[in-house]
C-alpha cells in the first residue's frame, strides 16, 4: 500500500434555515484542509495581482460547466 495519504472531503451536516439559507458542516482530512487554505489564497493572490473581481472567476467557472448534467462540459 502506498504511503501516501488519501486526501478527501465529505459533507458532515446540513442545516435548512427558515430564510432560506443553509449551514454546511464538512469533513475532510488535514490534508484537503491544507490543500483548500492553499489553493484559495492562491487564487485570491492571482485575483488581486491581475485586479480580477472573485466573482468573475467563479461565473467564468460556471460559464464553463454543465450544471444540469445533460452533456459532458470537456
């Protein structure tokens, strides 16, 4: 077996709220942790160094990507 750690993410817990809203509560490892705190602060560097909105990005991600499921987005 490989001595590497396996890496994952699951949902704990959800909680509906009356407005609307919901909480997520995730479980993961303390690497994904680590990967996530990462990644996200990269992407915030590149934002703030190209003066590119967050948003932006995140609609351009969606842009790109088949919520429905009807076709394969590649």
């Amino acid at each position: 077996m490989s001595d590497e750690e396996i890496t994952y993410i699951g949902i704990e817990k959800i909680t509906e709220h009356d407005n609307g809203d919901a909480t997520y509560t995730f479980q993961m490892t303390d690497k994904a942790s680590e990967n996530i705190k990462e990644l996200g602060l990269k992407l915030i560097l590149f934002c703030g160094a190209t003066q590119t909105d967050l948003q932006d990005v995140f609609d351009w991600i969606m842009s790109h990507t088949n919520v429905e499921g009807d076709n394969d987005p590649r």
